[in-house]
C-alpha cells in the first residue's frame, strides 16, 4: 500500500474526520472518499448531512471513538468555530493521541486547520495542542471558488494547487516527523506545492493576495455604472468582479481577524489610486503614463519571478 492510503495499525483503511461540508471541507470529503478512505464528518447543517452521506460520507465525526479511529482531522470551518471544536474534543484527541503511542505509534490523529487566517487560530491550537499532546498544524490551501457551499465542492478542487503549512514553534526533528506525517495524510488531495511559514507571516501576505483582493472587487461593483455593464463588459470586467461574490458572515469573520495587515493593504491601495486620480483630475499625461507604466513594470517582473517551493 503506497504512502497515499497508508493507514494506521489499528485501521484496515484509513479515515479522515472533516469538520465542517462547506466548498472547502466538502471537497476534502469528496477527495478522500474517491482516494478509498473512509470518511466521517460533522455540519450544524442537518440537510447538508443528509446529502453527503448519500455517496460521500461513511458516517458522522461526533464521538471520542470516532475521533480516536481518525488518521487525519481536517477543521474546515470558521476560524471561531475550528477552535470551538478543538476545546471540546482537545481530551479525545489527547487519549487518542496516547493509546497510539502505547500502541507504538509516532502519531494519533493529526489535526490541521483550514481557516483562510492562522495567527488568530494557531496561537490558541497550538497551546492546546501542547498542553493536551496532541499533533496539530495550521494550513490553508490555495485554492476555491467564488461559489460556497457543499454543493459546489469537487475532489479534484485541490489538484495541482498550493498548500500553505505553519507548523507549531516544535524542536527541529519533531517539526519535520509533523510536516512530513501531514504531508502524506494530504496525498489524496494531488496538491501541487508546499511551503512553510509563520501563522504571522502568513496572514500579512494573505491580506494582499486573497482579503484585499475580495474587498477591491466588492467596492467595485458598487458603482452605479454597474448596473449599465451589460453589453459594455468583457474579461476585464469579469476578472475584476468575481471574487465579489462572497460568503459575507464567513469573509467578516476573517477579515476582522486580520484587520490591521488587512488595513495596511487598503492604505497603500488607497494612496495608489490617490495618485492616478490627481493625475487625472490635473490632465498630467506625463504622470499618468509613469503611473501606468510602473505597474504594468511591476507585474512583469512578478510573472518573470521564479516560483520557489
């Protein structure tokens, strides 16, 4: 059996608990399941319960048994809710996590979560995990979709995209037996690219590459000249629109998370248009031509950079 379906001693399959059958939990639920892996979940929504168990799920995540026969746990919901759901079980996961071990093994159930911030969720996992001894790691894979919802989720969501690890501040070799055991664990997702960083660092990029993203395409479509598009709108306007679509309570929740990398991001946008704006409104070809110039420098550069690993 290769390292994508290795279970644990105690399992004739492995399993993955999912915690939460939105786009970004679901699709883990249906990527396992396709990879052979049994799969047991929890939702608060009955409905959505009742769907995946059609053809996804082999049963629900509810009980400390059902925790312990977990190799994987993937927290896929809001980040108040991930760290809801690790309190009350942090006990299950600490008896699990030691039968394994008397029973010879490195690992009991690896937990990750994949709220789209770290610091805010990772400063008090990674103290429970610590303080309960059980292996937790923060990710966060770079993938979605402007739709939400269980009903838009894929197994193949994940194919080829990148997944972002902060690890737990653990002595070196410990650290790497983590990575390397989530590593594995993830193998039926095919994500395509791993790198390593800070909760903190983490979430001061994300506030520009996805937050600010979201936030600028928002504001956008509220110009009143929105309503006329029709008939007078490509790919730029499509482009530019797209992530407005959104799950408000959810994105709320993380940008008020990360609100002042978030912040900073808007300021320096803000003081960006600022400039096109004032070389607009005082007809400064020269300017306006400088301003367009550089970014259209900066992108090029950017898409010449090498992508490291």
């Amino acid at each position: 059996m290769d390292a994508q379906t290795e279970p644990q001693d105690t399992h004739e399959v492995p399993t993955v608990g999912i915690v939460g059958l939105g786009l970004i939990g679901g699709s883990f639920a249906r990527a396992y399941a396709a990879a052979g892996w049994r799969v047991l979940a929890w939702d608060t929504d009955a409905d959505t319960l009742a769907i995946a168990r059609i053809d996804v799920l082999s049963g629900l995540l509810r009980t400390a048994d059902d925790v312990a026969s977990c190799d994987l746990i993937v927290l896929a919901t809001y980040p108040d809710a991930c760290l809801t759901w690790l309190r009350a079980h942090a006990e299950d996961l600490a008896c699990a996590t030691q039968t394994a071990h008397d029973n010879g093994r490195s690992f009991g159930p690896v937990v990750i979560d994949v709220a789209g911030v770290k610091t805010h969720v990772c400063e008090e996992a990674f103290a429970l995990a610590r303080d309960h001894g059980f292996a937790f790691c923060g990710a966060h894979p770079m993938a979605g979709t402007e739709f939400s919802g269980f009903a838009h989720a894929r197994a193949d969501l994940f194919q080829g995209a990148p997944l972002v690890l902060t690890p737990p501040p653990l002595e070196d070799a410990r650290r790497l037996d983590l990575l390397d055991r989530v590593h594995t664990l993830v193998k039926p997702c095919g994500f395509g690219s791993f790198s390593v960083t800070t909760p903190s660092e983490h979430d001061r990029v994300i506030a520009f590459t996805s937050q600010l993203a979201h936030v600028v395409s928002n504001a956008y479509v509220k110009s009143p000249t929105a309503a006329s598009h029709h008939g007078f709108s490509a790919g730029s306007y499509r482009d530019l629109t797209r992530v407005a679509h959104l799950n408000a309570p959810m994105w709320t929740e993380l940008m008020l998370a990360n609100a002042d990398d978030l912040a900073l991001e808007i300021d320096t946008i803000v003081r960006n248009l600022a400039s096109v704006q004032d070389a607009l409104e005082n007809h400064d070809a020269q300017r306006l031509e400088e301003l367009l110039a550089e970014g259209d420098r900066i992108k090029r550069s950017l898409d010449d950079t090498p992508r490291t690993r």
